[in-house]
C-alpha cells in the first residue's frame, strides 16, 4: 500500500498541463471528495500500528503535492490569461518590423558623390544660413548686380545680410577661403529660393556643384569631366555646352547630354529634341578667386552645379517634384536599396 501511494507522489510530481480541464480531472483524482485521499485517509484505521507513522507520513507528502500542483498550475494558467487581456498574445509571433529606405534625393546624391569620388574631389560642406558675402558678394554678384534678381533670396527677419543660401556656391567660397589650391571639391546641399511651388520648382531643392583649381586647368579639363561624368551616372556618352552667363564664371556653359529619342517618354522629357539640360558650368571668374585669396595670375578653376530633384526626376521618371517633399511612404517605399 505504501509503495503504491509513493507512486502516486511522483505520478503527481511530474503531473503538468495547460488545460483547466486536464487540471480540475487531476484535482477531483486526487484531491476531490470521491478522491484517492479520501480513501487512503479512510484506510489508516486497517493499518497495523507499526506501519502508522509512514502511512500517515505518505498520505500527507502526497495530499501536500497535490495541492500544491493545483495552486502552482493555476497560477500559472490565470497569469497567462492575465497577460493576454493586457498586452495581447506575448506567445504569438511579432509583427514583421518596416525597414525603411532612402529618400530618392539622398540616392541620387550619393551616385553623384561616388562618380566624383573616384576622380579626387571631397565632400564640402556650409551652413544653409548665409551672409551676402558668401551667397552673392564674393561671387561676383556686388550690391544691385540685376543678376541677384535670377536668384529669389529668402532673408531672414529684415537684415538683408542674413539669408537662406541660394546656391552652394557658397560652400565654395568658404572652401577657397579655408584651403590652397590644389582644389577638388563637390558640396552637396539644400538650397532655397523664393519661387511659385508648382509641378516643375519647389522654394526649397537641392543641388551638388562641383569646383577644381589648380596651375593650368582649363576648359577642355572640364568638358572632360563632366563627360566622364554623365558617361557613369547616365550611361550616356554624347554631351554638349552651350554658351550662356553666371556671374562668377567665364565663360560660362550649360550643358546638355544627349538623352536619346527611343521612347515615348524620351521626347516628353527632352520636348522632341533628344537633348536635355542638366547643369551650368564654366571656368571660375578671375575676381572671385582673387575675393577668396586665390590669385587668379597662378592658378585657374572651373565650376559646375546641379540640381538633385531635376537629376531624381530624369532617373525614376517622376512627374512632379512636390513627391520628393509630402513624404507618402507609398512614394518612398520604391526606393528600397542598399545605397
Ligand atoms: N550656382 C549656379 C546656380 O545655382 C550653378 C553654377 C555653379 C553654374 C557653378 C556655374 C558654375 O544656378
């Protein structure tokens, strides 16, 4: 009889579930009022005295473990319960986790700066509030040169020498005023200007300009290079300059790559003609070099500059700038890459 009740012990021991049901049959089994204790407490009088003391001894290890399997188990199971009317199922699997992407301006931007990266110019870059000097004055546009007027200026309150650049030439500035030539550097910024927001201009955009100067560089340096730039970031190899006028150039060009005339969308974007313009450049006027303590009889530069959102646009097809700044991340999410 002892033996079969020290089964039963270890039988209770190892007794587990996570059903109440399962646990109430254990309960009424051991503990219920028809309930194998019932009997054996009833045995204890057929018992021979001297086997008295174990008996009781087993009989109550086993009620103990009983008991306490049905207080543990059901603790466990209410704390469950508890759990989920809180914070939800904890056992059930997460929620797959949104992995963002990068805004298209920045991908565009990167391939830009890895294109010049690989043929020696860093990365400048200056503050998005400006002095007159370094938006306009430095750069050969002086007080009431009708060429400020191209350039819509944000001022900031009413001192008119404190604006939102307009351009990242600035930058250019800065950096020729801080470091000797050989210079080769790319700054890539955000730009602002007062203009009518509409499908084709934003007042805030972004741009990438480009300067180098060093003994000798001249024109044919930069037509060489912004070939060798549109052959890696467009994949096409026809360019062409066409005379046209910034202050702080001269001469000065735009330039216009060759885009094709194969699709439908080829003579939307490039009205029929097969050519597109996508940036202004020229050889650094000889005043601004001397404005920013570079002396223009030694050295010699050129500059270019871009607009990222026009470059975005070309490369994904996208109709209307105002996407790039609503942030609709049914926009976004199409620009998944590792870049
Ligand atoms: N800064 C000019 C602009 O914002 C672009 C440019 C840069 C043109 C360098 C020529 C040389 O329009």
């Amino acid at each position: 009889m002892i033996n079969k009740i020290k089964e039963h012990i270890e039988e209770a021991k190892a007794f587990t579930t996570e059903d109440k049901t399962t646990l109430e049959e254990f309960r009424i089994k051991y503990l219920g009022s028809k309930g194998l204790l019932k009997d054996f407490f009833a045995e204890f009088k057929n018992v021979p005295n001297e086997q008295k003391k174990e008996f009781g001894q087993v009989v109550n290890e086993l009620k103990n473990t009983a008991e306490e399997k049905v207080k543990s188990i059901q603790e466990l199971l209410e704390s469950k319960t508890e759990s989920i009317n809180l914070f939800g199922d904890l056992s059930r699997p997460g929620n797959p986790i949104n992995i963002g992407s990068r805004h298209p301006i920045s991908l565009v931007k990167n391939q830009i700066l890895d294109v010049f990266s690989t043929i020696g110019f860093n990365v400048s870059e200056g503050p998005e509030i400006e002095d007159d000097w370094h938006n306009f004055t430095a750069l050969n546009l002086p007080e009431y040169h009708p060429a400020r007027d191209m350039q819509d200026t944000f001022f900031i309150q009413t001192n008119p020498d404190v604006l939102l650049r307009t351009h990242t030439s600035s930058v250019q500035v800065r950096y020729m005023e801080n470091n000797k030539p050989p210079i080769r550097t790319i700054s890539p910024g955000r730009v602002f200007r007062n203009e009518a927001i509409s499908s084709r201009s934003h007042c805030i955009f972004h741009q990438v300009e480009g300067l180098y100067i060093d003994k000798n560089v001249s024109f044919a340096d930069l037509k060489q290079t912004l070939l060798y730039f549109t052959k890696e970031m467009f994949g096409k190899s026809k360019i062409r300059l066409r005379p046209s006028y910034f202050p702080f150039t001269e001469p000065s060009a735009e330039v216009d790559i060759y885009w094709g005339l194969k699709t439908e969308t080829d003579y939307r974007i490039t009205k029929g003609t097969g050519w597109l313009e996508i940036m202004g450049c020229g050889m650094v006027d000889p005043n601004v070099l001397k404005n920013c303590g570079i002396d223009p009889n030694e050295y010699t530069g050129y500059a270019f500059g871009m607009g990222i959102e026009r470059i975005a646009m070309l490369l994904y097809q996208i109709g209307d700038i105002r996407m790039f700044y609503e942030n609709d991340v049914r926009f976004l999410e199409q620009f998944k890459s590792s870049l």
